[in-house]
C-alpha cells in the first residue's frame, strides 16, 4: 500500500470520527472453548488456535502459549504500527524485521515462590530496519510507533481488568 492509498483509505474514517466522536468507540471480541486436558481453543481471524501450558510449566510445547501469543500480538500490531506510519510520512523503509521478547519467572505462575510476580516483568521491542532514512526520521517512527501502537500501549497504561465466571448448570 502506498502512501495515497492509505490516506484515501483513512481520511474518510477521520472525519467521520471527528464529526461524530461516539462512532470511533468499539469493543473486540475474543473467545473461546475449554478442551480436553488443560487447554483452550481460541478462534483468531485466520483459523482456531489451540493454547495449553508452556513447557516450561508442564505442557507438551505441541500446543501454542498465550504468553507468547501476547508477544506476538505486540510483535503484529508494531510491525503495522511502524508499516502505517512509515508509509504516511514517506519514511523510507525496504524491508526490516520486528521482534519481541519477554522476561517471565515460572515460579511465579507454578506457585513455587510467592515473591515472585506472576506475568511479564520486561517486554522490549525491537526492530531491525533496511532503510536510507536520516536519524530524525528514525527518531520520529520509532516515538509514533510507539505512541499508536494499540498493543504496545494497552501494555504501557494496563487498562482496567475485571475477571468473572458465571455458573451454568449441567
């Protein structure tokens, strides 16, 4: 997608969100199915995912990890951050690779050491460009990938989270 193309695509949505603000909320969905053993079948825009236990916590490694499907979510969501900014600013950039690691103490999760925290401590992304972009360009994709990456921020500023469970009877 070139540079026109996107803001043709765009404009009109910004305007309708400028004139009627109450149009650009929304609410995702996500769900999914308990199975068999310990895992969950979610349904993602490009076919079902099974999610069990990482190994590092007694899974088979056979099935995906929702810690890493986390990861990879900030991975997708950066790559287009940086993709759609670059794009809009007539930033060059060839190609180039995102990558996302995550520090995660397992004992934390297993219950073996109750200091230790239960989820990510670190998260870096990191990206890894072929481009002939000067330093200030550089600069500024990286402060508005950053700043509009939904994922990235949702992380950063750890929205509100309510838990519930309903029963159902048999």
């Amino acid at each position: 997608m070139d540079r026109d193309t996107l803001r043709a695509a765009q404009a009109p949505l910004k305007e309708s969100y400028r004139q009627h603000p109450e149009k650009s909320l929304m609410t995702l969905h996500a769900g999914g199915d308990l199975g068999d053993g310990v895992s969950c079948s979610v349904q993602t825009g490009r076919g079902l995912v099974e999610a069990g236990l990482h190994s590092a916590t007694g899974g088979s490694g056979l099935q995906a990890c929702s810690g890493d499907m986390l990861l990879e979510a900030l991975a997708a969501c950066a790559g287009v951050t940086l993709s759609a900014v670059a794009t809009s600013l007539g930033i060059p950039v060839s190609s180039g690779s995102v990558r996302v690691e995550g520090d995660l103490d397992f004992s934390g999760t297993l219950g073996v050491s109750s200091s230790a925290p239960v989820g990510f401590t670190d998260i870096r992304v990191i990206f890894d460009l072929v481009s002939t972009a000067s330093e200030d360009e550089i600069s500024t994709l990286c402060r508005l990938t950053e700043r509009y990456c939904v994922v990235f921020q949702t992380l950063a500023k750890s929205p509100s989270l309510n838990f519930a469970i309903t029963q159902v009877q048999p």
